[in-house]
C-alpha cells in the first residue's frame, strides 16, 4: 500500500470548523482536553448536513467486513489449477497425435514398427509423468514432442509460468515493474545486491550511497521514499504480505511453487540475494507481519496471478486497519493513500478519510487552534466560541413568555451603547447618530443639496443606564458532581454566564473559585480547562472566603452565585489544612455559616442553585438565605441554565430600573 500526503486538493462533502466546534463542543467543556476531543471525534464520527462522516470505529468494521468477505469467496486450492489444466491439456494434445501414428500404416512394416515403437515409448513417458507440476514440467522440458501444437501449447505456459514467477519474485520487494522480461529480472537482482551492500555498509558504520541507487533503481520504487530507511520499511511491508501468501497455502502448495521457482527461473545468485534482503529486512522490522496468514475459506479458486492480487489486497487492507488503529490524531491520517482507500471501502470512506484528515488544518486557519510544542491548544477565540455556544444553547430552550429575555425596555442618560436611538431632547446627551440624523433632513426637505439640518432632525443614540454587578462564581467540583451527572451542565452555565457578560456586560465583573476538598481561585478564561477533583469534599467555607478576597477589591453591587449539588462537607482549620467529614461535623457547619455572615456584613449576596438537594442540603442552605438575605432554586441539571441566566438578567434588570427611578 502506498501513501500520499493531503495536500488540500481532495474534495468531499462541506465540513467546516464551526461543524468540528459545535460537535466537540460538549465534550471540550466537560474535559477541557482539545487532543481527547479531537480523538473521541475520529473515533465516532459525525453528520454533517444530513451527511456522515464515518469515524474510524465505522472505518475498521468496514476493513474487517473486506477482509471477511474475501475469505469467504476464494480458495487458494485454486492457485495451481489453471496451470495444471493448461499442462493437462498438452498432455492429452500429445497422445492424440501418438494415437493417431499408431493408427496409421504407411505400407512399410520396418517404418510402420518403429513408429509404433517410438510412439508406445512416448505413451510410456507421458504415462510416467510425476504428479507434481514441477516434476511433470521439468520432464517434458526433455520430451520430443511429436504433436507441432503441442509443443506450441506447451512453449507458451513455460513463457508465462516464467514471466508470472519473476513478477511474483519481483513483486516481493517492488511495485515499479510491470510486465516483467528476463532483462528485468536481472537488474532486480543487480538491485538486491546493491541494497544487501548498502546494509552491510550500514552495519560497518559507513554512510550508503542512497541517492545513486535511486538514481539507478529509482524507477523500481514509485512512492519514491526519501530516505534508505523509509524504501527498506516499504520493500519489509510487500516482502511479508507475499510470505503470508505462501503461509496461506497448504505445505504441499508451497511445494509446488518453490519447485516450479527453481526449475524455471534457475539462477542461484538471485535466491541468494533475495533470501539474504529478506533476512535482513526481518531483522529490521520484527514487526512487519511475517508470520501472517490468511484462512480461505470459498468456493472461487484462486490461480496464481489473481491469488498474488488478492492477497496484496488483504495485505492493503491489514495495513490500512492498523495505520486507523495508531491515528491518535488528525494528521496521522494525512499519510493514507485516499484513492487506495476507495478502492478498498468505497467513496464514503474515501471522503471520511479526507474529511478527518483536514480537521485540523480547518481548525487552525478559522484561528481557533494552534500547535504549541506539538500539542494542539485552543485559541482565546476557541474558548469565547465555546462560551458564546453554552450561552447560545441555554437562551435557546427558555420559552418566549418566560421572563429573563435580553430586551430591557428602559433606557437612560449612560456611557453603554444601547445601538438604538431616539429623538433630541433637551437634556440628552448629544451623542448625534449622523446617518439617521441627514436622513431626516432629507425627508423633511426632499432631498438636494447642501442638506439644511435642524433641532428636530436630530436623531441620538441611547444608552442604558450604567450599574456595575460584581459576581463572584462558586462552582462545586466535588466528585459527586459528575456521578450525578451535574458537572457538564454547571460549567456550561458558568462559561455561558461568562460569554453573556463578556457580551452584554463587558463593565461588569465575574471571578471564579471552584471548590471540592478546597477551594482556588481560576480565571474565566481558564473555564473550558477546568475538570473535577478526584477527592471528597464539599468546602463552602473556603470557597466564600476566597470569593470575599475577589469581591474586596470590587466596586458595584456584590454577590455570589453557588452552584452545588451537596451539603457541606469540608472546612479549613485554623493550622490551614482541610478537614473532610461526612455527615458534616458541626465545625464545618459553623465555619462556613461564619463566612456567610461575613459575606453579608460586606453587602455580598449569596444565591444558591441546588442540584439533587437532599432535606440536608435543604435546610442548610434555608439556613444560608434566612441570614444574608440572598436567594435559593430548587433546580436539576436539565434547567439550571434556565434558572442562573434567567435570575442574572432579572437581578440585573431590576438593578437598572432602580437606577432610573432613583
């Protein structure tokens, strides 16, 4: 099998990279691993525009299915029969002519006698024959044929007996000569023994001369390899799909072809060479399938030039399977042989095949990916797509009539744009909006110029309200959160609460601590990397003193959003380190009801979405709102983003119509 590097010419179906983001993108948020996202898709695969593109899981049964079915059409027992059928044939051309002098008198008896004696040895002769075709072709290379056609018949199989085996021979090691002559056969040997010296050079440590041997073999190998290394891993791949064509017949089989080799072709120093090549090239490459077989198990014979085919064919396709196997990544995949594929699978898995290996390069000109000491990463862009998606996602499934929509109606004297505008008042701020403004002019006029402007023709931009909402987001990362399966939904949340403040709210702040054992601080850039804790723990306490040191250095008004599916667990003591227990001592309890009263002594609102609340989880957090003031939500991780996004805009909102009434 040979390969081609994708060099951007291959077509197929669309794919673009917004596809690749919005199907990796769940899996980018719960993992934070692009290399584990990218590889999870090559194995599934996906649809694209009511198109599949098949993953490699699908790719390797196809290859398993092509393999099956050639196992179960053909027969290597077949190999020899066209030869034999072809010999038996001269055979029986012979005696007919024997018969035919034995039933003819010319009217002299001393004639007539030895004829017939000449011709009864001749049946004699070809009675005698081996049974094997070796043994019968090597005896009537001796014959004197007494029938001129078969002698003719006889001629053309050893001619194409020849002319087969040297491809065959041939065919071990190279792939560039077709229509194989005796002058072939000797520069193939002129090759091996040139190839043998470079190896021993190779051993002495001596630098071969690779270039003039591709100089003067070069046209034995069409893939053109770049290096000694890369043309001997090439000629150990064909050299071991041929022996496992001769480990797939029956020893008797082999027999026949070894015997049928040496009568015909009858020059040693080229067994030598190839067999020292080929001992070699096992030494080199251990691994290269020499010891394979394959088991036939059709009714269709196989004769020896269609047998070679199919089990090259066989050869393509295990080498095929195990390239899909290594592909750990897109790239890898660059190096298949495309037109070979869809010869082997079809023109789906052709395009498949194209379509996984351009996922990268797709991904790093839309700027979304870029390759930092050989790992793939995602760009600043890659993580705002990710958040603008959640964000997107989450404000899809809330019904119209439900309130939380972006719209606010109020407008007022401000510094954010609102990108929409209204009549000058007295007053206004005199942010002129010039195309509507001279387009007013022009109605009022009718148009010519110059163009006389007016007060009433102006036109100004409004702007909201200015306020500041500084919030601080807990996210729990205990390990609780993902066996109940709440993890992927609150950090969609908090990346789509990230890309609809980065969005709508760019004044605004939001600091992240995630919290399990402990607690940390993270940046929300650093959201789409963020995973849970392999311990046990749910620490609040440190978690809203971690956001009380955020919140500290924030202007603006000030809460907490907590989003957690357990009670607490976890505290820090006062020699600063964790203390885990469950049921909840009592310590932690009032540790973290202390930093709730802190909170709430700074003007820091605490509101409280609760995941799979237990009556304990319950009470305490009652307990949380009954002393800050804040709010709690029953929720589940099918409508948490409903309730976060919802009460953010509504708290929001509210903010802002108090400021217009103040």
């Amino acid at each position: 099998m040979s390969y081609s590097r994708w060099d951007g010419t291959q077509t197929g179906f669309d794919l673009s990279a917004a596809d690749l983001m919005s199907e990796m993108a769940d899996d980018l948020v719960y993992h934070g691993d692009l290399n584990a996202a990218l590889r999870r898709l090559m194995q599934q695969g996906f649809d694209v525009d009511g198109e599949r593109m098949q993953g490699i899981r699908e790719l390797l049964e196809q290859l398993r299915q092509q393999r099956q079915d050639r196992l179960d059409q053909f027969d290597l027992g077949g190999v020899y029969d066209e030869i034999a059928r072809d010999l038996n044939e001269v055979i029986e051309t012979e005696k007919r002519a024997l018969d035919d002098v034995l039933g003819t008198e010319s009217g002299d008896a001393r004639r007539d006698e030895i004829a017939r004696r000449a011709a009864e040895e001749a049946q004699f002769h070809l009675d005698m024959l081996p049974p094997d075709l070796a043994g019968q072709t090597k005896s009537l290379q001796d014959y004197d044929f007494t029938s001129a056609e078969a002698q003719r018949r006889f001629d053309e199989l050893l001619e194409r007996l020849r002319e087969q085996l040297m491809q065959q021979f041939v065919d071990q090691m190279t792939e560039g000569v077709d229509g194989m002559q005796p002058e072939d056969l000797q520069r193939a040997k002129d090759m091996m023994a040139e190839l043998n010296h470079m190896l021993d050079q190779r051993a002495n440590g001596e630098e071969p001369d690779f270039s003039g041997f591709m100089n003067r073999f070069g046209d034995f190998f069409p893939e053109n390899p770049e290096t000694l290394d890369e043309l001997l891993e090439a000629m150990a791949a064909r050299m071991a799909a041929m022996q496992a064509m001769l480990n797939s017949m029956t020893p008797e089989q082999r027999a026949q072809l070894e015997a049928l080799s040496d009568q015909l072709l009858e020059d040693m120093d080229l067994r030598w060479q190839a067999d020292q090549l080929g001992r070699s090239l096992q030494q080199l490459f251990p691994d290269a399938g020499w010891d394979s077989e394959q088991q036939f198990q059709g009714l269709d014979p196989l004769d020896l030039g269609s047998g070679q085919q199919v089990l090259g064919e066989l050869a393509d396709i295990d080498q095929l399977e195990q390239l899909l196997r290594g592909a750990t990544n897109p790239g890898a995949l660059a190096e298949v042989d495309v037109e070979r594929a869809r010869e082997l699978m079809g023109d789906d898995a052709a395009r498949s095949l194209e379509q996984m290996a351009e996922m990268t390069k797709l991904l790093e000109d839309a700027g979304l990916i870029e390759n930092k000491d050989g790992r793939l990463e995602m760009t600043p862009r890659a993580i705002r797509r990710l958040g603008q998606q959640a964000l997107a996602d989450l404000f899809r499934k809330l019904r119209h009539d439900r309130p939380g929509g972006h719209e606010l109606a109020q407008t007022g004297v401000g510094h954010e744009r609102d990108y929409s505008t209204k009549p000058y008042e007295f007053g206004d701020p005199f942010n002129l909006d010039i195309q509507r403004t001279i387009r007013n002019a022009i109605r009022r006029t009718g148009g010519g110029t110059p163009v006389p402007l007016t007060p009433d023709d102006f036109e100004v931009e409004r702007t909201e309200s200015l306020v500041k909402v500084s919030t601080v987001l807990m996210l729990d990362l205990s390990l609780s959160m993902p066996m109940r399966d709440n993890f992927l939904p609150a950090k969609k949340v908090a990346m789509a609460l990230h890309a609809l403040m980065s969005s709508q709210y760019p004044r605004d702040y939001l600091g992240v601590v995630a919290f399990s054992e402990v607690a940390r601080k993270i940046r929300p850039e650093q959201l789409p990397e963020v995973s849970w804790d392999y311990v046990y723990g749910t620490n609040m306490q440190h978690g809203f003193l971690l956001a009380r040191e955020l919140l500290a250095r924030q202007s603006g008004t000030k809460q907490i959003i907590m989003i957690t599916d357990g009670e607490p667990t976890a505290h820090i003591t006062a020699s600063g380190k964790p203390f885990f227990s469950y049921p909840p001592s009592q310590e932690t309890v009032d540790r973290t009801l202390s930093e709730v009263a802190a909170c709430t002594r700074e003007g820091i609102r605490i509101n409280t979405f609760m995941l799979d609340a237990t009556p304990h989880l319950t009470r305490f957090i009652e307990q949380i709102t009954k002393m800050n003031g804040g709010r709690a939500f029953f929720t589940t991780n099918e409508n948490l983003g409903d309730y976060v996004l919802v009460d953010f805009v509504e708290h929001r909102r509210a903010m802002v119509q108090g400021r217009r009434t103040a």
